[in-house]
C-alpha cells in the first residue's frame, strides 16, 4: 500500500520501540543487546509533542450548530421574498429597517429613517410580546391588519416552529397531549377503564413485570398539576399505591420509587434507578426535567436506556399538558405567563418598598449584578458589560432571601402581606413564581402547535390581502408556500444543499440543476441516490478486511457473533462447557429471551444439571451481567418462522432501519423492497417493522465472519469464523489469531490483494476505518517517526515493539473514595455479635473513614469483620501494617497478576499466608472449616460472588484457564492497537511487530529493584527496598519517560514475545511465571540464542535509563479551524476585536476576541536609516487568502507594520513561520505558540529538557502523589511519616532547583523569572511544608518541557502569575539579551536537523 525506500534488513538487525500516546510518540533504537544505536554520534531516542486531536464530536456539534441557524435565516429570507411586492407598496424600505434594526442611528442608510413610526411606543405598548401580536391576528378576523404586522408575526413563527419529534398531523393537535399511547409504549396499561391489555409496554415486551397498573387519564391529572417535586411524588404514591410503600418485584428492573420520583420532576442516581448489576456502582443522576443531562446519560445507557427515554415521553406529554394551561393556542399560555410575571412583579416590588431600604430595593431590582435584573437580562446599556445572567434556580434564591427579611419585617396585623410572602415561597417551590417567556420548557413545544397559529393568521390574512392567495403556474398560493417553509425540513439523510467539490460534508445527488425551494425540493432532489449516499457515508470498514462493510450491531450474525463471543467463555470448574450445553443455551435462552440475564443463565444450567443449586461459584468466564443479545431475532422470530423473510433479508432491513430516522421513508423503502425482491409483507408487517429501532455500527463484516474460510491445523476441518465459533468454544480472538487456525495468514493474502487492486492514502486508509481523530493523529505521527529511522538506518527494523494507550481513563473509583460510606451501610444491617466490634473501631474512624480506608489492609480488615480469611482467629486492628498479617493473593501471582482487592485479596495471619505458599486451590480443610465464615461475608455484602467464588473453588486451573493467563499478560485487543499493527505490516513487511501490555512494561517499572536484587543475590526485598530502586517516572518532572518507555518496550516486550507469544501452547506453560523478578532474573535462552541475560542486560538498562539525552521535537503545522472565540463580547471588552461583521464598529457593536493564528512569517522593514526584523501572524481567517492570492502577502504586512515603514522584504522568502517552529536563543530552545497584544507579543513553549537525577525524581513523584490526593481532597493534609515528604529533602531539592534555572541555558529563558536565588533559601526553610510544596511545584512547572501555564510563587511572596515565556515580535529588541537566534528545522525524530544563519544579522 505504501512506497518504501528501504526495504532489506540489516546484517546486524536493530529494533525499535514506539510509546504511543494521545499527544506524544517517544522511540528508542537499540540493537540486539538492548544497547542505544547512534547516529550522528547522539544516542537514537526521542519524544515528539503534538497537540491532542479534536474529537469529530465536537466539530460535529458546532457544525449542525451553524447548519441549523443558517437554515432558519434561510426560511426568514424565503417569507421576505414571499412578503416583498406587497410590502414595497406599504413600506419600501421595511427590509432593510429590520435588517439594520441593530445599528446605532449615526450608521443606519438616511432613506431607512423614514417611516419608523409604526414602530413606537403605541406598537411597544399594544403588542408587549410577539405573542400579543400573534393573538390579535388570530382572534380578530376582519381587523385592519398592517402587512407588516402580519410578516412580524409569520416571520417569528416560521423561525421559532417548535421540534419536529411528533408524526402526529396537523389538524390533530389534541393528540399531541393524549397520554395514553405514550403510557402504553412505557408500562404496557391502558384504558380509563382500569382493564390491563395484553402487553405491548416495554416492560412486557422485554419478559419484565410492570412496576403498576393504573389509569393513564388519573396519572396525567396527577403529573399536570402545578405543585412542587415533593407534593407530586406524594400525590403519585397515593395514586398508584394508595399512601402505601411500594413492594419491589424482583422482575422489575427499575426500582419503583425511582420511576415515582422521575415522573415527578425530581432527579435520582442511577444507581437507585436501574437494578442491572453493571449499574450499582455508576455514579451520576438522571432528571426527566433537564433534557441536556438527560441526552448524555442516555447516549452512556444505550440500549438499556430504552425505558428512561419512553418514561421521559410520558413526563414531556404531562409538562406540555401542564404549560398548555387548558388553552388552545401556545401564545395564550405565553401572555399568560407574561400576565403572571407582570404582576407577581408589581407585589414583589411593592413588599420590597414597603418593607426594604432603598440600597436593598436597588440592589435587587436595579443594579446590574441585581438578582432580577440578572434573571430578566434587562441591564442598562451603560451597564451591559458588567451584567451577568443567572438561572431561575438562582433568582429563587435570591427571592428567597429577600422574602426572609420582609418576614422578619411584617408587624402584627399585617397578616395580608403574610400570606402573600408565603405565597411567593409556596409558587416558588411549585417552579411557577415570575415566568419568563424563554425558558427550557419552550423544548417541549411541537411544531405543530405553532402551525395551528399560523394556519389560522394565514386564514384570517387571505380576506384582507389578495396577494395571499394569487396562484402560481404550478397552482401553489403565497400562503401555500408559507405554509410549506413552515413545516419544510431538510431530510438528515440529504445533508447540506450545496454540493462544493472538495466540501466532504456534502453528499446531495440532484434530479435538476435551479434553485431548491420547499415547495419544489422532491422535483429538484434525488432523495432515494442521496440517502444511498448517506448510508454509504455512515458505514465504516471491517478492521480486518480492507473494503468490507462492518455490519451493523443488531444484525442477526453480529448478534450471534457477540453471543458466541460471550457464552464461548465460560468455564465450570475450570473447564470449558461442552458444545452442545453452549448451544442448548443459545437455543433455549437466547432465542426466547429479549435480555439474558446471569441469574437465568445460571438458573439455566441448574435445570439441565450442569451444576446443583447453590453451585454458582463453579462458574466462570461470565461478566457481572450478559452483555449481548438476540432482541433483533425475536422481533422477526414470527416472519422468519412464516418464512416471509430469511435471515438474509432481515440483515437488509436491519441495515436500513439503522441508518434511517423517518419512518415514512422507511414503509416506502420496505414497499419497494418487498416487491422488488417478491416478499409478501402485508401492511401490518411493514407497520410493526417500521416501529423497530436499531442503532450504530459493529466493528467486523458479513465477509470476515461468515465469507472466507480456513482450515484448523489440528483436524484439517474447513470452515469459517462463525461455523468454529458454533461447533467450538474459541473465541474470536484464538480463531483468526491463534496458531490452531489458518485464518490469519488467509485474511493477510486477501488485504494484500485488495491493496494492490485500490492503492490508498494513509488518511484514506485511516478514514476507511472509522478511526476518530484521536487515534488519527499520534498513529501520523508516529508512522512518520519511524520512516526517519529508517532513512538514518537505512534499512528496516527487525522488530517493532508499540505501546499505545487508550486514552486517559477519567472514571473516578467511587468505591475507593466511599469505603466509609459503603461499610456503614452493609455494618448497618447487621446485627451478629461478631459485627459488634468491627462497627464499633469503623464508627472510631469518623470523618477521616474514607482516607484511612485506602489502606488496603484495614479495608480488608473491616470486609472481614475483623478475622483472618484463612483461620478465622480475631485480628488486632493495631497491628495492622506489621509483619504480623499479610495480604494474600487467593489466585497466587505465581499464576497470574490479579490485584483486585475486591476480587482477589485477603487478610490473613503470616503463618497461614507462608503454610498456604503459592497453592490454588486452598486447601480443603481451610475450605470447609471455613466457607460457612465467607458465606456469610457474601450474604453481608462484605465480599462479592467472585471472591466468594474463588476462595471456595475445589479444582486446580485446568490448561486453558492457564493458558487464558498468559494471553491475558500478552496480547493486546484494542481497536487502536489492530490498526496501528496493520499500518506497519504494509509499511515494512520485513518487520515483525510486537505490541506491548502497557501493565506489563509498568510492573516491571515498580519491580526493577527486585529484579536487580534476584538477579544478583537470588532474594526478595521488603517494600521499602523495592521503593527505593523502582524505575519511577514523573509526568510533571519532563517528558523524557515517553523515550524511556519507549526503551522499555523493547526490553519487556522482546522477553514476552519470544518466551511466551512465539511458543504459546503447551511448552510456554512449563516455564510461565507473571513475576517479574523470576522472569527477568534469570537468563533465558531460545533456540540457542540469548534473549535475556541479567548479568550482561541489566547494566545496560540502568545506563539507558540514566541518560537524559533524547531528541525533543513538537510538530509544526499551519493551524486550522476556530478563528476566534465563538462567544462574541459587548463593546468595550477589549480593544482587539473581530468585527462581528464587515464595516461593524467593534467599539459599538462587540466582537469576537482572540483572533487565532495560522503561522508567522518574518519581515524586514526599516524606518528612516534603521532596519527592523520583526514576526507578523498572519490569522486564520486570512490564512488562504495569505497563500493563494498574489500580491496580498505584501498588503498583510504593509497593515501590520507602522506607517512609516519602508523597504519592506521577506528575507526567508516564501517560507513561512508556523506554529511550533523552533528557535535558539543563545542555546535555549523555545518554540512559536501563538501571539497577544495584537501581535506584537509573540508566545513561546520551552523545549529544554530538565535534567534531574533518578533520586529527584523519585521525590518528585511524591509530590506528584500529593497533587492527585489534593484533586480528590483539597483539605488533604501533608503527613511526613506517610507521604514520603519531608521538610529536609524538600530544602535539598530548592537548591537544585534554584541551582537549575539560575544555570546558563535556563538564565537564557524568555520571559519574567521568578526571581528565586540561593539568597531565598532562609525564606524557604521558614515556611511551613505545605507551603514548601507549593513552591516546589511551581518552581518544577518553570522548569517543564512545553509549559503553558503560568506559575504561582505567592508562597514566596511573589507574584501569582508569573513565568511565562514570551518574547517581543519585534526580534530587533532580542538583541538587548541575545547575540545568537536561530530558526532550528527538525524531522520528525529529531535525527535530521537544519539551522538558519544568526537571524540578528539581519539587521
């Protein structure tokens, strides 16, 4: 696929390691010894930065923003140009009054200031809201109605139409609030009657039990009634329950409670709301009332989301009922509202005059950081820049203090003004006190609600204006047209209208070249060719199969593959269910059951007697909860088993069903499909399959599953993917990867075929793929790393090792950080003598529980109700933390690395932990004397089902649960991983490429003391030995651990492959160990060659560890996208605005700030005698314009240079300066960021690397360990006994760092210093350790590679920003403290360099 320079190994082979991160690619090249290579003389390491990728989410989101608001002036503009020749009798220069309706007088055309007196007061007064408007024209039929009255009010509605999420027609609207089919979609009750139908809920359709049965009609009144949270969950419970405390069915898998309390308004965990075992411990809460929450917690549910979303359906249709009021019109219901305001208003203020100061009463209602003006927006225009607006939840408050202070003000007798004030207070917790007319429930109104407005004005309008119904050639009216822009939508699957070659967001295919208009848009568009193209856009390709289409996720193959996938696993004993009970399961489970739960699968194989009851701890291989699903199969089960469609067809239908959204288009697409492919769907068929809902995408093809064959090299038996996941238990992974099938090296031969018929590019090939943006960029950036390696090489690497990380994992553990909470919880509900005291030393720990708790010892402690897991014998809560106990591995890590403490930890005595040694299973004596203790830890909740599992387990690990082991320490599965191993197969066949278990390369990190002392003395050391000689690594300290880990992929990653990948059958078990101390403390030899040799290899890794000498290169690129801050700012802001629009004056009207950059260039220029260099950003916005147009370089320039400027020369010529590019300052090396001032600023990145010693760092990890203990507790307080801290090395460490900035390369640094010298250090030792932390950690941020950040050295009493590395654009001022600047270009690796000559020469 790609061309290639070198192509031959070398005759001395060398490998190279890539550590692939989401910002930053560090490599190391070294030879087979694990020695670095040179070039050049320099050592063959390096880091380069990038800045992290966009996610095509964002852009996504800002783009259908813009969409969206450019097609609603699209309809304004079409009712303009409906509206013109009858308004240009009336008006003629109405248009452009509206459109320059927000300039000042001074800049509006002369002509438009005529004819504005429709426009007063009287207007302002007799219409207060548009809807006042809207009512008049609809309520009077014969009035005198002005034009422009009436396009007032079609223009308003025609741009704010309401949501289009309802099918319902038009002439329907009392439907829209009929609450009985929504309830019916959602619990599966219907009727007044009180009668249960058969059901068709959810809850039915899905094998679940209704959490009640109740009258839809009686739920609405009680949901529409204007009351708070409280009051309405109360009135819901006596409803449904009669008062009474809802029994929970175990076949509900919502908790009732939680339904009660959504449908109220209210919001709730959900954790307290889905009983699904994979949700206990999510954190975050659902509202019913909050639609953008509500939208991210469903994307995160998925498929389980189903019922919230069909229960927020419910509550939308009673919120619309409820804001409807019993009026027909919305715009009733709004003058409502304004009424309400309006006088809740007037008696606010006038208890606040009454009973306030004049300041309080200003304060409230007129400054502008008032509570009302806030919550209104309604700020004086002097006083706009300052004001801020604030939520309703915010002005409640606000009122509620002010009620507070009347209340303590109103005197006896004043019982009137009493009852208002609590009045207030009650509306306010109703929601109902001062509505506004913009508010989040304006969400909830349908389109067409606001058309039945329209309709009616359109109707009235007709008698007092011919033009409304003059007919066109085609026989359309003018307000058939405006009723057609109106109800007018853009279908998603047709995109945007313009079809710009090179626009890859455009994919329309046109009937007819013209103008697209509503009314003509099925004559002018190709709806059918352009949703092809849509479809074709959405589906991504097999990750295996080049060119092949993934299938979607509820395809009946895929569904079958994940089902495989999953049941393929599971272990009884240890040992692989037989074939024919996997497909009993898959039968008679998941052919009938729409969600498979593990309690029916283990009720399952209790029935067919594959265990006995109680048994279920001889079961494993099983999640927490079944992931996968047939639900799609049991949609189409009864058309399948008719034989009205295949299994193939269903496929089909699936596909388009996930890809489509209008369910008009889709009973027209299955219309046409039947017939053409002679299906006998009947009209009920295409109903109910119309109703189905799928989504997204799989990640693997029909082609690779079920359409190439190989064969197994044990019997000779061909078939494919899904034909050995069917009649074996493999998985996916062991079948197209594994040595037993031939299945690999067929799905290389057909990329290869395939490549050579379709060359493509790499951004081709990695947008084929569906790889997001921030996988996209570090794979770029690293295949062009590897191709400079190469080129110094000159020939291809034997092996490449690759790291890559997922991403960073922002979950928060909330288990660990509430182990006090949890444990009181589960101590609560016991009520055993042996619980006694355990509660009692838990309650002892008071508020500091959950920090103490971190210790995993007294956690295990607490979990065991104070007694030894092995003996069960008290244990002292004092000793804990001696050699008295230890903490036990229950799977001994001489099988596997497993240090879940949930899972896998115990806490026992040191003499039952040394009988015990690295046995599995425990021993049986311990087992029985034992299990009635664990059983009732389980049964409290204390220990979960698979410890419970583990520590009762009778039989040893069969080979392939020991085989799984190593897989498990070997072989990496994720998306990004596959990808990057494919790319590099292409690009160097002649390489072999290893992929590297990040865990892996990080134990050996924490091991490295162990594995030295092993190696050398054949012993162990304490914990605090391994700490002290532990490869750590510090991400504050600098960035060179990305190129160390880069070596270390060699080293770990080299053993791995060639002990256990090479040979991962029967042989690797002989010899495995996952301890790294054994596996890298004796030597290992393979074939006769030596892979490891502790004597000779660990020397070697100590001095390549040591050395701090790496290549640092950021990537310079032209920059794109934002041009400036999206949220424009009030004039005035700043004196360095973007024009919102041209000829705008940004001291009148606002603009938008920070202009971005794209690049620089350097331009010389001179003044009378003297010449000047200087640095001109050329922004974004001009960036094409700068490049392709001739002649405007020199105008840019010319407006950026002072008046007076002459001779002015490009003296790099056409090469320009982007950002990122590199420059020396007399050594120091700094890199272009950006610009501020308005350019005359320009702003710089360190690229220096810090060189500290492996003891430093070690002590910088430390207090990076505070930092993250701060993130999580800000009152965390520094314990020198724990915390590794002390003030002793906190003092050493000063001076090094002082001795560091003070040096001759950092002196050299641009910007302010902090001003810190060897004369501060009694200052330092003065202050208290906390303090000393945060100077420290200022004065390591100074230090640090590519730092944006500005540095606080108020502990030092110095200045709270300070720091930054900037530089004047004009390179002239340079000269006062630099005499050599260079621009320093870099490849990629930093291998290849090239500098300028001394740019201060130039002047």
């Amino acid at each position: 696929m790609f061309a290639e320079n070198f192509s031959g190994k070398s005759k001395n082979g060398y490998y190279l390691g890539v550590d692939i991160g989401t910002d930053s690619v560090g490599y190391a090249v070294t030879d087979r010894d694990y020695s670095l290579c040179r070039f050049k003389g320099e050592p063959m390491t390096g880091v380069t930065l990038f800045d992290k990728a966009d996610q095509c989410a964002d852009r996504r989101a800002h783009r259908t923003s813009r969409r969206r608001y450019a097609r609603r002036q699209m309809r304004v503009n079409l009712i303009q140009d409906l509206f013109c020749v009858e308004m240009a009798k009336v008006d003629p220069n109405f248009f452009i009054q509206m459109n320059e309706s927000r300039l000042w007088q001074c800049d509006k055309k002369p002509e438009t200031l005529v004819g504005c007196e429709w426009l007063d007061r009287e207007y302002n007064r007799r219409f207060p809201t548009v809807h006042h408007l809207i009512m008049e024209l609809i309520n009077e039929e014969n009035s005198n109605t002005d034009v422009r009255h009436l396009y007032l009010a079609v223009a308003w509605l025609v741009a704010h139409r309401g949501h289009f999420l309802s099918d319902i027609s038009c002439d329907k609207i009392r439907e829209l609030y009929d609450i009985k089919p929504l309830y019916s979609a959602f619990i599966g009750w219907g009727g007044g009657d009180g009668e249960s139908r058969p059901f068709d809920g959810w809850f039915g359709e899905n094998g679940y039990s209704a959490p009640w049965e109740c009258d839809a009609d009686a739920l609405m009144a009680a949901m529409s009634r204007r009351c708070g949270v409280r009051a309405k969950e109360a009135e819901l419970k006596k409803l449904i329950y009669g008062g009474k405390k809802p029994v929970e069915d175990e076949n509900c898998p919502l908790y009732q409670e939680a339904i009660i309390k959504l449908l109220a308004g209210g919001s709730i965990e959900i954790k307290k709301t889905l009983k699904w075992e994979e949700y206990k411990g999510v954190e975050g809460s659902i509202c019913l009332d909050d639609a953008e929450k509500l939208e991210a917690v469903l994307a995160e549910l998925g498929d389980d989301g189903e019922v919230i979303r069909l229960m927020s359906q419910v509550y939308d249709c009673a919120a619309l009922s409820k804001m409807l009021s019993g009026h027909t019109y919305i715009s009733e219901a709004k003058i409502e509202q304004y009424e309400t305001h309006k006088a809740d208003l007037r008696e606010l203020k006038r208890l606040a005059k009454k009973y306030c100061s004049d300041d309080e009463y200003k304060n409230f209602f007129v400054s502008e950081t008032g509570t009302y003006s806030a919550y209104s927006a309604y700020f004086k225009s002097s006083e706009k820049r300052k004001g801020k607006k604030i939520t309703r939840e915010d002005f409640y408050k606000g009122v509620k203090k002010l009620i507070a202070k009347i209340k303590e003000r109103i005197g006896e007798g004043d019982d009137t003004d009493l009852v208002i004030a609590n009045g207030v207070l009650g509306r306010i917790d109703a929601g109902t006190y001062m509505p506004k007319q913009v508010n989040p429930e304006n969400r909830l109104i349908p389109y067409q609600l606001y058309y039945a407005e329209l309709d009616v004005i359109l109707s009235n309008a007709e008698k007092r204006f011919a033009f409304l119904s003059e007919r066109d050639s085609d026989g359309l009216s003018v307000s058939d047209k405006i009723r057609s822009v109106f109800t007018f939508r853009i279908p998603y699957f047709v995109g945007p209208l313009e079809k710009v070659p090179g626009n890859k967001f455009a994919w329309i295919e046109r009937k007819a070249e013209g103008r697209i208009l509503p009314w003509n848009f099925d004559e002018m568009v190709d709806l059918d060719a352009s949703e092809d193209g849509f479809i074709k856009r959405m589906t991504n390709k097999c990750t295996y199969l080049p060119g092949e289409n993934v299938l979607p996720k509820q395809s009946l193959l895929y569904c079958k593959f994940t089902i495989l996938d999953e049941i393929n696993k599971i272990n009884i004993d240890g040992v692989p269910i037989s074939v024919e009970l996997k497909q009993q399961i898959f039968h008679e489970l998941f052919e009938k059951e729409k969600k498979v739960t593990k309690k029916k699968l283990i009720d399952y194989l209790v029935s067919v007697k594959a265990i006995s009851k109680g048994e279920e701890v001889r079961i494993s291989g099983l999640g927490a909860e079944i992931k996968s699903s047939y639900k799609p199969y049991i949609d189409f089960r009864r058309l399948l088993a008719a034989g009205t469609l295949t299994a193939e067809d269903v496929d089909c239908i699936i596909e388009r069903i996930t890809c489509t959204e209008d369910t008009a288009r889709l009973k027209k697409w299955l219309l046409k499909w039947s017939k053409e492919n002679g299906k006998k769907l009947s009209d009920d068929d295409i109903k109910y399959i119309s109703q189905r809902k799928y989504d997204d995408f799989g990640r693997l093809s029909g082609k690779l599953l079920n359409g190439i064959e190989a064969a197994c090299t044990e019997t000779g038996e061909v078939g494919t993917v899904m034909h050995f996941m069917w009649n074996t238990n493999d998985n996916l992974m062991q079948i197209i990867k594994g040595q037993k099938y031939r299945f690999e090296d067929r799905i290389s031969e057909i990329s290869k075929e395939y490549f050579s018929e379709h060359p493509t590019t790499l951004v081709e090939r990695l947008d084929e793929l569906g790889i997001s943006n921030a996988v996209k960029r570090p794979v770029m950036r690293t295949l062009d790393i590897i191709a400079d390696i190469v080129k110094a090489k000159k020939c291809q690497p034997e092996k490449i090792f690759v790291e890559m990380t997922r991403g960073e994992d922002k979950r928060i553990d909330s288990d660990k950080l509430n182990r006090g909470k949890r444990l009181r919880e589960f101590y609560s509900k016991l009520d055993s003598e042996d619980a006694a005291k355990p509660r009692k030393e838990l309650d002892d720990l008071g508020d500091e529980a959950d920090r103490k708790l971190q210790r995993e010892a007294l956690f295990l402690y607490f979990c065991q109700m104070g007694k030894c897991a092995y003996c069960g014998k008290p244990l002292d809560i004092s000793a804990i933390g001696t050699n008295e106990y230890n903490v036990d591995h229950i799977w001994p890590r001489a099988y596997i690395k497993d240090d879940s403490i949930l899972n896998n930890k115990v806490l026992v005595h040191s003499e039952e932990n040394g009988r015990k040694t690295d046995t599995y299973p425990i021993e049986s004596k311990i087992r029985s004397e034992m299990r009635g203790f664990w059983e009732n830890l389980r049964n409290a909740k204390l220990i979960n089902e698979e410890k419970f599992r583990r520590l009762t387990r009778e039989h040893a690990f069969s080979t392939d649960e020991r085989l799984g082991f190593i897989n498990r320490q070997i072989v990496e599965t994720g998306q990004s991983a596959k990808v990057v191993t494919e790319l590099l197969k292409d690009r160097y066949p002649e390489a072999e490429i290893v992929f590297v278990k990040a865990g892996n390369v990080s134990e050996f990190r924490h091991e490295y003391g162990e594995i030295c002392n092993y190696a050398l003395y054949g012993r162990t050391l304490t914990d605090a030995e391994k700490k002290s000689r532990c490869l750590v690594k510090s991400r504050t300290a600098s960035d060179i651990h990305h190129a160390h880990d880069a070596y270390l992929n060699i080293v770990v990653g080299n053993l791995f492959h060639e002990k256990f990948t090479k040979r991962y059958y029967l042989d690797a078990l002989n010899d495995y160990s996952p301890k790294m101390h054994i596996l890298f403390g004796r030597k290992c030899v393979i074939d006769g060659n030596v892979i490891w040799n502790p004597e000779k290899h660990l020397p070697t890794v100590d001095r390549t560890m040591a050395n701090v000498h790496i290549h640092l290169t950021k990537y310079q690129t032209k920059q794109k996208g934002l041009l400036f801050d999206q949220q424009p700012l009030r004039a005035g802001s700043s004196d360095s605005l973007v024009p919102l629009k041209k000829n705008l004056d940004t001291a009148k009207y606002g603009g938008y700030n920070s202009p971005k950059i794209s690049f620089c260039v350097l331009v010389r220029y001179r003044i009378r005698k003297k010449y000047e260099l200087t640095i001109v950003p050329v922004e974004r916005l001009v960036a094409n314009k700068y490049l392709s147009e001739q002649g405007y370089p020199a105008k840019h320039v010319r407006e950026k240079l002072p008046v007076n400027a002459e001779d002015i020369s490009f003296p790099l010529e056409n090469r320009i300066i982007k950002v990122n590019t590199v420059f020396s300052l007399d050594g120091f090396e700094a890199c272009v960021s950006g610009t501020s001032n308005r350019g005359s600023t320009i702003l710089m990145r360190s690229l220096m690397t810090p060189r500290y010693t492996a003891e430093q760092i070690a002590y910088i990890k430390n207090l990076d360990n505070i930092s993250e203990k701060r993130k999580k507790n800000p009152q965390y307080v520094i314990d020198e006994t724990f915390s590794g801290i002390s003030r002793e090395k906190n003092i050493a460490l000063f001076a090094d760092l002082v001795n560091m900035m003070n040096g001759s390369v950092y002196s050299k640094q641009p910007g302010a210093k902090l001003g810190i010298s060897a004369d501060d250090q009694k200052k330092f030792e003065g202050l208290t350790i906390d303090m000393q932390y945060e100077c420290l950690k200022n004065m390591i941020l100074y230090l640090k590679t590519n730092r944006s950040d500005d540095c606080n050295m108020n502990a030092m009493g110095g200045k709270s920003q300070i720091g930054a590395v900037r530089l004047s654009a004009n390179i002239s001022n340079w000269k006062k403290n630099y005499s050599d600047v260079r621009i320093i270009d870099r490849s990629s690796s930093g291998l290849f360099e090239h500098r300028t000559g001394n740019l201060l020469n130039l002047i």
